[in-house]
C-alpha cells in the first residue's frame, strides 16, 4: 500500500520527454511506482494537471531568513521543492574571526529578524535548521566573502601567503561537510578586494573535491572572459550565476547579451570548460541599498563605511563619480528603489527611488543616500532596474542557461512580509513557465519543466532527484498549466502565484489545495 498517490495527471516527467498519463505512487518518501490505475486511502486528485518533479531553485538566499521561518513560504508556493544556499559569496558561516563584520554586513539580508548568530561553521549553522526542521531541501554552499572577511576582515589588499592557505583549509572543512562548491560575490567588497590568483589556488582545491564555483562575477563587460580564464586555470566546473544582472546589466552589453556573453559560453563549452548559467527572468535586481557605494568607501567594513559617509568631502567624491558613471550611462539614482529599511520611522520610503527620496527630502541625491544609509545603520535593501527584456529573453532561451529566483525566504505575514522585496522571491518559477513556456513559446512545456527540475539536479549532482522515475525522492509539484502565473509585483511583492495546486516535499504534501499543511519535510542535502 501506497502512503499517497497522485492520481490522473498529465506527467512532465523532467527530462524534457513528452508528457504521458499515469499515477505516482510514493511510499517511505521516494517514488514507489509511476503507472496508471493505482490506488491509496490517501489520494491527491490531479485530473486536468500536470505532474512535474519539484522544482529545483539553482540560485537563491535562503540562508538569510530560514531560522526566522524554516517554511520558506514564498518558495514552496512556487512549487520550488529544493534550493541552493550561501550563494553570491555570502553564506551564513563560518562565525569565526572577524564575526561582527561578517554579521554586520548580512544583516540587512535578515529582514530585521532577531537571530542567534551562534553557529561557527556550515556545520553548526545545518543543524539548527535541521532542528527546526525546513519546509524545502537545501543544498549548501560556502561564500567566498564569507570566508574572506573570517579570515582577513574587509581589508582592500591581497591576502598573504599565511592568509590564503587558511582560506584554503576553511573551504575543505566546508566541501567536507558537504558543500557542493563555493560561490563568490565579486561585484562588491569584499570579493572586489580579491584578486584573480586567490581564487584560483581556492578552485584548485573546489576541484580536488569536484565542487562547483558558483559565481556572480564582477561588474565589468570583460567579467565573463575573466571568469572563463578562471576556469580553465583552476579546472574547475563554473555556474555564472544570474547572467546579465551579474554582467552589472552593464550599458556597454545592453541589447548585445547574444553577441557577446551567450557566445563567449558556447565558445568557452567548444573549447571543453564546463561552464552552465543561471537566470531570474526579470529586468530589475535586487541587493543591499550599501552596494551602490563605491568599493573604496568599503573597506575596513559596515561602521567605518557609515563613517566616511558623514564626510562632507566624501560626499563630494561621490558626487564626482555618480556624475562621471552617469556620464557613461552608468547609475541611475530614478531606477534605484528602497525595498526594505529596519527604522520604522523610513518605512514611508520603501517603494520610492532614491531619486524621489532626495526629492521629498528636499535635498541631493547624494545626501539623500547616504543619510539614509546612516539613518539605517546600513540595514536597507534596493531593487534596481538593470535590465533589456530582449537580452533576459535570449539569455532564457539558451541552452546552457536553467532558471533562479535570487530571492530571499518571505512570507505575506510576520518579519518577512515587511518592505517591497523583489516579485521574485514570489514568482520566479511560475513567472519562467508563463512568460516565457506559455507566453513567448521560447521552449515547450516539457522543456521548461526540465530545466527546472532533471538539469539542475545533474548540474548540482542531486542524482536522486529532478525526474519522476522509481526509486526517485518523491518531490513532486502538481500544476494548472493553463492558469500558472506570477502574481507578486514591484508595489504588491508579498503574494502567492496562482495555479500551484499541490506541492509534495519528500513525499510529504506541503501544499495541499493551495494552501500549506504545516508540513515540514524538507532536509539538508549534503554532498556525499
Ligand atoms: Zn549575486
């Protein structure tokens, strides 16, 4: 007998084969059996749905807000059953030296929440939420920011020979933990404080262990070839992560992604690096409001930024280089918007550009921003407009190229349904199977499914997961292909999408009918 079978839906089996009927029968939480006319006392009806393996989340931050609520709501309404985390650079460990700079500057991630920060490692940061108990898997990875500020704090200069070899031995403990790679977040401090040689003597030891580099690259159009180089130096697997933002929506690659980053992949792929990309299918980003300073303004970490930002002559530097990179197209304070303050005196303000700030404030943009930096003790967030819809749909459409959110855990009640975060903490996934399966024809339905699901979980090395097949974890996402859609926008983010019927997490349904069960069958997915 069958602890549940899913009965009389369409199946997207994941690997991008055409879609046939049967029912899935799961038991202990794998998939038992998938064929038709199977029964159980506890049935999920899918007639008139699809039937797809979970949805697999190659790129998201879930490690910022899972010990807040370990549900992870706004991902397991989105179907998303698994997800990577300590992405961009900046996981939530280790806590070693150095462990104020390393709070500081996560906190604004944290949604203001009350955490502990009583873990040393990856290990001990898996274990407390293990003992909670998440509502999706997780797949770890170390931040090389993270493990750059342990060693050496937010210092602008290279790391010694002593220095590197600690990093070194903090990645291994890490890969032996389990941690399928380490990612880098090279477009801020303190992976712009980095130079390439680091980073290549930390991939060599990625590949020793077959880890991935994970990496969201640094701000300038030559970032890919460099990442590319970096790749062939170290041997080492690479995921771009978020292509095109990660190119800093660069004004010099506007309109050209086709052109330029999707064939130096597919050149670099001809020439035998294994490198695969990931994407949000939006036009706007999202990060902390402090990465719009300049790295200068950085170092030494959050409070000595704070300092320098209540100098006037700082001031004026900023001035001189907002105007020199608005001269090149660079920033614009109109696209920049304030999504998320701590002080509840700025709440007002989320949702308005900084350019509007200024305005309302009556003062420069300048001022405006670092005024409210200091006013926040830095902890604010930012969604900026980067984008061309015509490169984020050719960059969609590769295929080396599989789907992220780059979001944040949220949910529409308690710490996390304050601020405006990004719609795609909310609607990556349906938003990449509507817009672009449904709506723009850029690839089938089975295909969509299958760079959700079989080719990430190959990509991640999730072998047991990512297709319907016997003998398979039993992450299942049940959905109305005809009425799956985003409905969580830039003014109204806190909100579910539509169609996602049931959401089924190690053979436990999570969602039942749209709504959640309280069930909290999810684990950490270490790397064997
Ligand atoms: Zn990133």
């Amino acid at each position: 007998m069958f602890d549940l079978v899913v009965k009389g839906g369409r199946v997207v089996d994941g690997t991008g084969a055409p879609w046939f009927w049967a029912d899935i029968g799961i038991k202990g939480g794998v998939i038992a059996k998938v064929t038709r006319h199977l029964d159980s006392d506890n049935i999920i009806d899918a007639s008139g749905l699809v039937v797809s393996p979970g949805w697999i989340d190659v790129h998201m931050h879930a490690d910022h807000t899972v010990l807040g609520n370990t549900r992870i709501e706004s991902y397991v309404h989105q179907g998303v059953t698994t997800a990577t985390m300590g992405n961009c650079g900046l996981s939530m460990y280790p806590l070693q030296k150095h462990k104020e700079d390393l709070v500081a500057y996560l906190k604004p991630f944290t949604s203001g929440l009350k955490l502990k920060w009583d873990w040393a490692d990856m290990d001990g940061f898996i274990k407390r939420i293990e003992e909670a108990g998440p509502g999706i898997n997780l797949v770890p990875f170390i931040g090389h920011g993270s493990i750059r500020i342990n060693v050496m704090g937010f210092e602008d200069r290279d790391a010694e020979p002593r220095e590197l070899e600690e990093m070194k031995t903090m990645l291994r403990e890490a890969l032996g933990q389990g941690a399928y790679g380490m990612s880098t977040g090279l477009g801020y401090p303190p992976g712009t404080f980095t130079k390439d040689h680091e980073l290549v003597e930390l991939g060599r030891v990625l590949n020793e262990y077959g880890g991935l580099y994970s990496t969201h690259m640094r701000g300038n159009p030559e970032n890919l070839q460099d990442t590319i180089a970096l790749g062939f130096k170290a041997g080492m697997p690479v995921q771009v992560s978020h292509l095109g933002s990660s190119c800093g929506g660069h004004p010099e690659l506007h309109g050209r992604h086709r052109e330029t980053t999707l064939k130096a992949i597919d050149e670099a792929r001809g020439r035998g690096l294994d490198i695969t990309a990931d994407i949000y299918p939006y036009t706007a980003g999202s990060s902390l409001l402090s990465q719009v300073i300049p790295d200068w303004a950085h170092e030494g970490g959050v409070q000595k930024m704070l300092g320098r930002l209540r100098d006037p002559k700082v001031r004026d530097r900023l001035r001189g280089e907002y105007a020199a990179a608005a001269g090149k197209k660079g920033r614009d304070f109109a696209k920049v918007m304030v999504t998320y303050v701590k002080s509840a005196r700025n709440k007002n303000l989320e949702g308005m550009s900084v350019a509007e700030i200024a305005g309302k404030r009556g003062v420069d943009i300048v001022d405006a921003l670092c005024d409210l930096l200091i006013e926040e003790d830095a902890e604010a967030m930012n969604v900026t407009f980067w984008g061309q819809q015509e490169d984020v749909d050719a960059i969609v459409a590769h295929s080396a190229v599989m789907p992220c959110s780059d979001g944040w855990g949220h949910a529409p009640y308690g710490p996390l349904g304050q601020g405006r975060p990004h719609p795609r903490c909310y609607g990556a996934f349906p938003r990449y199977l509507r817009t672009y399966a449904v709506e723009k024809h850029l690839f089938t339905l089975e295909e969509a499914i299958r760079r959700m699901t079989s080719m990430p979980a190959c990509r991640f090395g999730l072998h047991d997961r990512g297709v319907i097949r016997e003998g398979m974890a039993a992450d299942l996402t049940v959905f109305d292909p005809e009425n799956v859609r985003d409905t969580a926008t830039f003014s109204e983010p806190h909100s579910y999408p539509e169609g996602i019927s049931h959401v089924i997490v190690n053979g436990r349904p999570a969602i039942r009918d749209g709504e959640h069960t309280s069930e909290l069958a999810g684990k950490v997915l270490r790397k064997r």
